[in-house]
C-alpha cells in the first residue's frame, strides 16, 4: 500500500508542467496554505514573495510546499517583476493569496502542456467571485486577467498602482475556459477596507487629473460606476448581494476620484509632481 502511494505522489509530481506560480503576500495567513496547496496541483513550484508579515503567513506557506522569499513592498507591479525573476520556469501563473486554482482549471492547464509548451504564449483568464455567501459567481460578474503567460513575450509592468500587463502588438492570446475562484474578502467590512487601501494607492501613484474634471466625476459618477457594475458585469444576478456589491465597489471608485481631488488641491505645482492639466 505504501509503494502504491508512493508511486501515486511520485506520478504527480512528475506529471506537473514547467510551470512557475507566483504569489506576494503581506499577513494573508487566512487563505495562504490553500492557495498554495491549490496552486501545487498544477506548477512545479510556488514562488512567495512576502513584504513583512507578522501572523504566520511565511511559515504556513513553507509548510504547504512554497518557496518564501522575504523583501520590502515595492509597489503592485514592481513587486509582481520581483517575482517573476525568483520563478524557475519562464512559463508562470500569477496568483493572489486569495485565489484558488480549482481541479478542473489545473486539468485545463495540463492539457496545455502535453506534448510541449503551449501553442500561445499568453492565456486569458477569467477571475470567478467566491462571495462569503451564496456559491462562486462562475457565469457572472467576471473578470478579465491573463494570468498564465510566458515572460520571454510580456513583464508585470514596472508599476507603484498596476500591476496588469498590456497585450504586446501581435501576440495573439489564448483563453481558459474555467476561472480562477477568488475568496477575495470575508464580509463587508474588509471588503470596504480593501476598496478604502487600493482608492488611496491608485489615487496617489496615477497621473494627476484636473479638478474640474475629478469635481466632475465626484459629483456625476457615482450612478456611472454603479451602473457598470450591476449591468454591465451583472451583478444584479447576485440578488440582494450583488446589490450590496456594486454598490460598494462603485462607492470605491468614486473615494479613488475624492482621494485624487484632495490631492490636487494639496499638491497644486510642487516639486516633481505631474500637474499636466491641473488647474
């Protein structure tokens, strides 16, 4: 019995593509260890990159077969680029230490790599909504991200707020069918502080706007960004919480615009800063 499972381990290592997964971490014990273990289910290794956390999450992510690499926050994609020069493999699959790579969505991947490297050198990948209530929001509310690529055609983006890549011209881009499920708050109240931390990043790294402009957007948005939300992204498949939903992720938005108008009227013409249009 014991050679049997052995044998059965053995197969399973070996039968993981050339594949590097990335995560980078800061106190995400929560859902670390799972992510990890997920994400083992596809890539030949999990690369962590930790910027300081103080609740176990190094030691958990060790535990479930990660390699941690511990370095000081650089900004979202600066410290995606990190990463990718720690992975092995030049295949990679950028993960967030909330997202969970399913049975299914590793066997899709497999797939990929029979016979070889994948035929495209870019595959988009759908980021599925795991809500603290309810199921996986698998056919609505989805988000566009091409998570699994190759860095010898596309990089992070040297980034402080970004940390999406563009589609380099002439690179045609694959597309998997099953999403990434992303546990990405466990009520409302973090789901608020994680709007309230990514408004002030991106309000403070983007370019700065005009004031009429963001005076604009303050007071007409709020409707706007509702809206993309609960039609366009179909929330409103959700019920009572997809209601809920957009509306906070709208209010995230238009904090971005508030955030950004505050500094506008703060910063005006000071050293170094962007002021192009602002009056």
């Amino acid at each position: 019995m014991r050679r049997v499972f052995f044998y059965v381990l053995v197969m399973q290592v070996e039968s993981r593509p050339p594949l590097s997964a990335y995560i980078r971490t800061l106190n995400e014990a929560r859902m670390v260890a799972d992510v990890v273990r997920a994400a083992l289910k596809i890539a030949d290794e999990v690369v962590i990159v930790d910027s300081g956390s103080t609740d176990g999450t190094q030691e958990l992510a060790r535990e479930a077969g990660a390699r941690v690499i511990e370095h000081e926050w650089l900004g979202n994609g600066h410290q995606k680029r990190l990463a990718e020069d720690y992975c092995r493999h030049d295949w990679l699959l950028d993960l967030d230490a909330d997202e969970i790579v399913s049975e299914a969505l590793a066997a899709e991947i497999r797939t990929l790599f029979q016979g070889g490297e994948p035929p495209l050198k870019i595959y988009r990948t759908m980021l599925a909504l795991a809500p603290p209530v309810g199921k996986p929001w698998r056919d609505f509310g989805l988000q566009v991200r091409h998570k699994l690529y190759d860095r010898r055609v596309v990089r992070a983006p040297a980034h402080k707020a970004w940390d999406q890549f563009e589609i380099p011209d002439g690179v045609s881009v694959g597309r998997l069918s099953e999403p990434v499920l992303h546990y990405a708050f466990t009520g409302a109240a973090q789901f608020m502080d994680k709007l309230n931390r990514n408004s002030t990043v991106r309000a403070e790294a983007l370019p700065l706007k005009s004031k009429p402009y963001l005076a604009a957007r303050i007071m007409l948005g709020f409707p706007f960004y509702f809206a993309k939300k609960y039609f366009l992204q179909q929330y409103f498949r959700g019920g009572v919480y997809g209601f809920a939903l957009a509306s906070m992720s709208a209010y995230g938005r238009w904090l971005r615009d508030v955030k950004m108008w505050e500094r506008a009227k703060k910063i005006r013409t000071a050293p170094g800063e962007n002021t192009d249009g602002l009056t």
